[in-house]
C-alpha cells in the first residue's frame, strides 16, 4: 500500500516489534503493493528486517471477518515457516518467530503484524512480463514447492470466491445509488453497464468449480499468486515472497500466473510428472479476476477517499471487469 493504514502509526509498529527483540534504529514506511503495509526497520549493528502489517478487516481470502482473517493469516504464516525450516526450501522467505515462537501477532482487534528477514535482491513488479529464461526458472521453483511436503498446518485453499455472498450482494443492489465515497458511483455504473454478462462469468465459473470438484486432481502445496510482485530475483534464481496466500490446491492454482508456452507446460511435468490440465488453468486464472472484483467492489462501496492506494485499485478494477465482460 502506498498511504500508512488507518489507526496505526510508527510508534505502534516500533513497540510490537520489541516481541522479536528488536529496537529498530530506523523505521521507514515502505510504499509497495497492495493490501499490506510494509516497513523496513535497521537495527543499531546493521541489521535489516522487513515487517508487514495485514489490515484484518480487508483480508478475505484469510477470512471475511477480522477473527476469521486472524486465523487464516496465522496459519499461513506457519505453513511459511514450515516450509523454510522443515521443509529446506530456500526459496521461501518466511516470517521470523517472536519470542514465544508466533510467526505473526495481532495488535488490536484490526491489525496482526508479521516480521520477515531483509533479502537483497531485484523486486519484480505486478503485471511485469517475465523472459522466457525467468518463466523457466520459475516453473523449475514452482516444481519444487509443489513436490514438496505438505505442511501439517496448511489450509485447504478454497475453488469458491472468497466473498462470494457479499459479491452476490452487491450485484442486487446494482440499482441503487452507493455513497460510500468519490468511486462509489462510478464503479456502481461500470457494474452495471456489464449487466449479463458479468453474470455469464459467474454462471461459467459456477460450471468449472463442479468440474473442478469432479476432477480428483492431487492435492499439493501452492503458493496461490507467484506472480512477478511477489518474486525477488538473485544470481541463484528466484525466491516467493507474500505467503499469506499458501495453501492444498492443484498446481494450476500457481502454474497459470507462470506459464504462457507449451514447453513451460512440458518442463513443468519433466519435473514433476503431473500433467497440467488446461481447464483448470482458465478455471483459476477467472477465479483471481473475480476475487479481484470482489475485493475492489468491497473497498468502492465502504467508506473510502480518493488517496493514490484507491486511484490504484479503481485502475485495477476497470482493467479487470473489462477483461471479464469483453466476451
């Protein structure tokens, strides 16, 4: 996120890092991505960490309320962890464990904050296009985490929306005037204007779930979005970061972000043996553009101003909706 959250200040992220023992010399808000917020801390003999706040309340494929998220984000954050110490994958920058061994704290009923080693490195960003050299070395990590063990505190990642109630929601309510702030109006028209076929999106993604659920595919450990934001490139290749997102799924729940040629597709099973299904390819990359609406649709139609984090996401929100009516 590119604005500080609401509510919570440096003084706040400087006190709940003393459950890492840490006193962070410097503490400087970093302005990246969407969703959490991000600060770098320095410690008096050069250390360097990278600390995340996750807003609970604005979390839903954790959870749809802030308890829920709670929950969600802890055992992810566990999985992470496991992953990096039990599991040997070096490639996973996982969360640092607080004094009493927690991977992650809640600070208020709204707020959990997450502390992570500093590791250098070239950030990718989203909606980057990778080479066909960086797409093959992804695919070769992706290989990797899906032929690993699969962690005892993994969740199961869910085929339906994560919000799929509230979203059906906001779609009877079309109609009705949304006050919610300066892009209420506007992302209720664009809605509306998709009319049907919006709504043969959803019917389609109704028909690939049941496909979905039919299929028996092995269950294995993903990432759920190792798109470019979340890689961070060094001279061995890439490393994942955000886990927040882990979970039991089939591979094409992380191969569609990666792969764009058959020969991807063919090293990918060199490697591991598993034949990725086209269907459930398309069947996830429709399910991340309507959780992306979703989750958009959920900040328009709440309280919110016009700051450079919802100029972003109302960017974010056009592109995709048009993407999913261009039928």
């Amino acid at each position: 996120m590119k604005e500080e959250p609401e509510g919570m200040n440096e003084s706040g992220v400087r006190h709940a890092l003393e459950a890492w023992g840490i006193e962070a010399g410097s503490l400087a808000f970093a302005p990246l991505g969407l969703g959490d917020y991000h600060w770098t801390a320095d410690g008096p003999r050069g250390e360097r960490w990278f600390v995340t706040v996750s807003d609970l309340e604005n979390k839903d494929h954790c959870g749809t309320d802030a308890d829920a998220a709670w929950q969600g984000l802890y055992r992810a954050m566990d999985t992470a962890s496991w992953l990096a110490e039990r599991g040997g994958l070096d490639f996973v920058v996982a969360p640092l464990r607080a004094a009493h061994g927690e991977t992650a704290r809640r600070l208020d009923d709204r707020y959990a904050i997450s502390v992570f080693p500093h590791v250098e490195g070239t950030p990718g960003h989203f909606g980057e296009e990778l080479t066909a050299s960086r797409r093959a070395m992804t695919v070769e990590t992706l290989a990797a985490l899906h032929s690993a063990k699969s962690p005892d505190p993994a969740p199961l990642a869910p085929l339906d929306l994560s919000a799929r109630n509230r979203l059906e929601e906001t779609l009877r309510e079309v109609a009705e005037p949304w006050s919610g702030g300066p892009f209420a109006e506007p992302a209720r028209a664009l809605l509306a204007g998709a009319g049907t076929r919006f709504r043969l999106r959803l019917d389609e993604f109704d028909r690939r779930i049941a496909e979905a659920r039919g299929s028996g595919g092995e269950l294995v450990v993903t990432h759920g979005e190792p798109h470019p934001g979340n890689l961070l490139w060094r001279d061995g290749g890439p490393v994942l970061v955000d886990w927040d997102t882990v979970g039991l799924s089939v591979p094409e729940r992380d191969l569609w972000q990666v792969v764009s040629e058959p020969e991807e597709l063919s090293r990918y099973e060199d490697l591991t043996g598993r034949t990725p299904d086209k269907s459930a390819l398309a069947f996830y990359r429709l399910r991340r553009d309507l959780e992306d609406v979703t989750a958009d649709l959920g900040l328009f139609r709440g309280p919110h101003t016009r700051t450079s984090d919802t100029e972003q996401a109302w960017q974010g929100f056009r592109s995709t909706l048009e993407r999913l009516t261009d039928l």
